[in-house]
C-alpha cells in the first residue's frame, strides 16, 4: 500500500500516458466520488483502446467528496464538494494520483464542477450561489482565490430554488467569455474574467423557463448553439450562442424522456455532444436512462431518438471518448462505470461493460 499525503492509496505497477489528441483513443481515466459515501476519493484507471475497458490502478482519498474533475495535461484538479469548499490538484503521471500541496478554499460552499481557462480554475459553488476564479502555479497547483462571482435570485420550485445554486461553470467558444448554470436562479450568466487579476465581471443573464432548474450545458462543435439540460424537469433547451456578443438566446425545448413513459420524479444530470455535431446524449436519474437526441445539421433543433438503460443506478456523470465512439457513465447510487460502444450511424449506445466505483461522480478521460 502506497502512502499519499493526506490519505490512503492503492495501486499496482504501470503509469500514465500523457492526455490524448483530439480524436485519439484515451489512455488514462479518473474517477471522482463522494468518500462520504463510501468512495475511494479519485480513482485512476487503464483504458483499452481496444475495448474502451477500465482497469483500475489505483485510488487515494487524500481530498474529502472529490467530486468534479478536470484534467489539464499532467495535472488533475478535483473540488472537495465541501462547506467550505476547495479546489485540490493531483499529479497523475503515476498509477496513482498525487496530491500536490494542499487544497485551496474557493471562498464558496460546496462546489459541483470545475473547469480551466486562461491560467485559472473555475468552480461553481452550489452551496453558496457563486462563481469562483482559483489562479494556477506553474506546477498546475492552485493559488488563493482571485475573485468570487455571487449570484442573485430565485425560482418557483421552494425546495430547491429559495436561493442561487450555480452548477456548471466553463469557457464559452471564442475564449472570451465565461458561462455559469444556475438552477436555483433558472438562468445562464455570462461573464469575463479581468486579464491582469482575474476578478470574474457579470457581462449579462439568459433567463430560461422558470422551474425548469438548468444544471449543465454543452456546445455545439460549430460554436454556434448550446444546449442546456434541466433537472427539475426533463428537458433540453436548445439555445443560440453568439460569441461576439456574449449572448445566449432560447430557442425552443425538448423533452429527454419518451412520451408515454410511467410517472415518476426524473433528474437529468449531464449532457455531452458528438465530435461530428449528430447526436446528443443526456444522462436522466430516476428513470436510470441514457436519453439518445439527434441533432440538426445547423444545430439548431434537437429530436429524441429513444432511451436506453444506464447499466446501473442514478447516473450522475456521462462522458464521451475523443473519438465519439464511447461513453462512460458514472452511476453514483450503483457504484459503478459503464462503458457504451455507440453506433456511429444512429448514436445509440449499446453497453459493453463496467467497473466498480463506489459513490461514483465522475468521469474524466485523459
């Protein structure tokens, strides 16, 4: 049993490759996963180009709830989905990831989702309803917070929605401006960061339908559309981005469930798009469903094609190989990873296998 600082590891022999080019097979898999549940923190995995099979090499439980990854070249960097919450990183060039210093507090409460843009680290606290802007070292090592964007409002759904609970934080097409999901506020901000400190700046908010509680959003390939999933209702709406202007515009909903299906509470939870722009593929708790959309040639109108099982219980997290040819489902309440080969034709996925995950919550290839 190899030690890493601040917590336990496991792990065999072998090593990490280096992140794959757009379009090449991934090599490498990280797994974030709430240790509060019984995960094994941030786990790393083989993968087969071959088969797209996950083999396990080992995991460390040096950070509390690493929930959300994100990879940028030899450097893994993890939220600890705490209050108060941080960002932590991991060098990942060995079978186990390796905790670099210590974590950094993101002045926010527990954080959902990370990602990197021009020498930052960006969170999305939904604990606190905020946006913050975490400088990164040369080493890949978080700084102390730059800035921390605080959102303001509300939606009609009490439970969920008495206050701001941003989701999804990440760099819009163009490299100019910055896009945070907030379900609690049924809304998209648009902002900028300052080039010299980083201080994150409101450019402007896309209201979306009220109730609907947007969580994540991913782009089109063209950079022209986004599409934006809700979990509060099952539905997708299709938006048009304008990245001179910064302006995301609603343009229509489609549900991610077929009509007909049997009643009961429905929470999609990540949406992710094909290389090619064809398909769109919506992981949906509660009915434990892959939801399969074909795509308009101009992305501007998406169509349900059909629904297959996630191959486990309450999928989280839904991530596709570079090569479009792959999915990874990372179900949290099952406690594993399934891998799908989809059919290029049709963007069906069909499952091929899993690995144990307990408390899974995402999956990063590399």
């Amino acid at each position: 049993m190899d030690q890493v600082r601040g917590g336990r590891a496991q792990t065999r022999a072998g090593g990490a490759s280096p992140r794959p080019r757009g379009g090449e097979p991934a090599t490498r898999a990280y797994i974030g996963s709430f240790t509060s549940a019984g995960g094994r923190g941030v786990i790393a995995a083989d993968v087969d180009a071959a088969t797209g099979a996950l083999t396990v090499t080992g995991a460390t439980d040096a950070v509390a709830d690493p929930s959300f990854l994100a990879l940028a070249g030899p450097v893994l960097h993890a939220v600890s989905e705490t209050a108060p919450g941080a960002v932590a990183a991991f060098d990942v060039t060995g079978p186990v990831p390796r905790l670099l210093g210590e974590p950094v507090p993101v002045g926010g409460d527990s954080p959902t989702h990370l990602s990197h843009h021009a020498g930052h680290v960006l969170t999305a606290n939904y604990g606190s309803g905020s946006v913050s802007v975490v400088p990164l070292g040369a080493d890949g090592g978080p700084r102390p917070v730059a800035g921390v964007l605080r959102h303001e409002g509300g939606g009609p759904v009490g439970e969920r929605q008495a206050g701001p609970h941003a989701h999804q934080v990440l760099p819009a097409p163009g490299g100019r401006w910055v896009v945070s999901v907030d379900l609690g506020t049924d809304s998209v901000r648009i902002c900028a960061l300052d080039p010299a400190t980083g201080t994150p700046a409101l450019h402007g908010e896309t209201a979306l339908r009220p109730g609907t509680g947007p969580r994540h959003l991913a782009f089109h390939p063209s950079g022209g559309h986004a599409y934006v999933l809700n979990e509060l209702e099952p539905t997708l709406t299709v938006c048009r981005w304008d990245a001179e202007a910064g302006v995301l515009t609603p343009l229509g909903e489609t549900r991610v469930v077929p009509d007909g299906a049997p009643a009961g509470p429905r929470h999609p939870s990540e949406v992710v798009v094909s290389p090619d722009g064809r398909h769109l593929w919506a992981a949906v708790r509660g009915d434990d469903t892959l939801a399969v959309l074909a795509l308009d040639a101009d992305g501007a109108g998406a169509t349900l094609v059909t629904s297959v099982p996630c191959g486990g219980s309450w999928p989280r997290d839904l991530t596709l190989d570079p090569t479009g040819t792959r999915l990874y489902a990372a179900n949290e309440r099952s406690g594993d990873v399934t891998w799908f080969d989809v059919d290029p034709a049709t963007g069906i996925p069909v499952r091929a296998g899993s690995v144990e995950a307990p408390a899974a919550s995402c999956v990063v290839l590399g």
